[in-house]
C-alpha cells in the first residue's frame, strides 16, 4: 500500500475542486457528485456524504401511482429508492461498482433495478416485465423502464461491454450480466432445455435474453444474481 505524509493523503484523495456544472458529475469511477439543487430520486443506502441542505425521504408505497404500486408489490422492483432533495453537494456509491452517466434526450432504456444508482426527477418511471418469462423467473426479470429528458446514473460491476444489435444480428445475454438495454430493441426470453438436460440442473446459460431490432445492450463481467436452480 502506498505510504503518503497526512497531507498527501488528503491532497490525493481530496474532492475535486471543479466538479463540474452538471447535475451529475463522476467524482471518480466509483462515486457520484450530485451538485444537487432541487430534487432527485437515488438509490436507497448509496449515500456516502453530503454537504448542504439535504434531505432523504424513502419513496412511499403509492409514489408514482396505484399501477407502480401494484407492481413493485409483486416485483419489489423499484421499491429501494429514495428522494434527496435541497441544495449541496451529494456523493453516492454503491459497494465500489462502477458508475456511468447517461443523457437521455427524449430516450427510453431499460436497467436491471439493481443497477439504478440516481435518475433526474424529470425521468419518467415504470416496471416492465420480459416477454416469454414466466413466474418461476420474475425475480430476475422485471427491469424499470426510464424515459424522458434528462441523466441516469447507472452501475456495473467492473468494466462494462456494451454490444451492438442490428437487424440482421440479434444478440443474447445471460440475464444475470445483463444491466440495460435501449428502448428500440425487442427482448424476449429463450430457454435453452438442452442446455438443462446437459447439465442437470438450471443456470444462466439455461435461461438466456434475446434482443433484436436495432440499438445497444450492455453487459458486465459479473452475474449480479445467483443463477436459478
């Protein structure tokens, strides 16, 4: 480990002077400036400082609407964010995942719920579930769909690789690597039962998303969840 004087310390580690005139700054790959002035929805647990006026608020059962409501009931999908709203400087993180900020320009995505780190209060909300799975996979795949004008803040674990799908190339993911995906491709699920009958037993590979149409899906080096059994 590299040995630094107190001083060194805190002049190497220290916040960045100049973070940025945007809502949402990296601080580092790992952390999240928010130059907060208002209001954002984060997600619940990821804030490690802040400086300012600010105050959480958990997200009630019925924010957004009985239909929301509803599905985070049966899905516990979105249900683990809270409001942060005030004026300061706001700094999330989230076990040391990787961070990256996307502008939304009139765009819709999808992300795994797990993957949701802080979304502008002008981003539109809602669950989705994935065409062709059934019960016994609904925890792996309802996904919140973000759409409107505005920045995401979205976390991998690792480095993410994000692959291209055109219309003559669909392109399938094992669901447990999978963080997001644009609002122009179709996705459904394709079980692979001689995969299970080679095995003996449910994995990832058992279960795969297909997308096609046209757009991006990105991926990380990491299932996030334990494959079904």
């Amino acid at each position: 480990m590299t040995k630094y004087s107190i001083n060194e310390f805190v002049y190497n580690t220290a916040e960045k002077e100049d973070a940025g005139n945007e809502l949402f700054e990296l601080e580092n790959d790992y952390t999240l400036y928010v130059n907060l002035n208002g209001k954002v929805w984060v997600k619940l647990g990821s804030m490690i400082a802040y400086a300012g006026d600010i105050r959480f608020k958990k997200e009630s059962s019925l924010e957004g609407g009985v239909s929301k409501f509803l599905k985070k009931a049966v899905t516990g999908e979105g249900a683990h964010m809270m409001e942060a709203h005030g004026y300061g400087n706001l700094y999330l993180a989230d076990d040391g995942k990787r961070i990256a900020i996307l502008k939304l320009n009139n765009e819709k995505i999808y992300v795994n719920g797990n993957d949701i780190m802080a979304f502008e209060e002008t981003i539109d909300w809602d669950i989705s579930m994935m065409k062709g799975s059934g019960s016994s996979l609904a925890g792996n795949l309802f996904n919140m769909k973000l759409q409107g004008t505005g920045m995401v803040a979205i976390t991998t674990h690792y480095t993410p690789l994000t692959l291209i799908v055109t219309p003559d190339r669909p392109v399938y993911t094992d669901p447990n690597a999978t963080v997001a995906w644009s609002g122009t491709l179709r996705p459904e699920i394709k079980t692979d039962i001689s995969f299970k009958s080679l095995t003996g037993r449910g994995s990832g590979e058992e279960f795969q998303m297909k997308f096609e149409g046209e757009g991006f899906v990105v991926v990380q080096p990491f299932e996030e969840i334990t494959p079904i059994q």
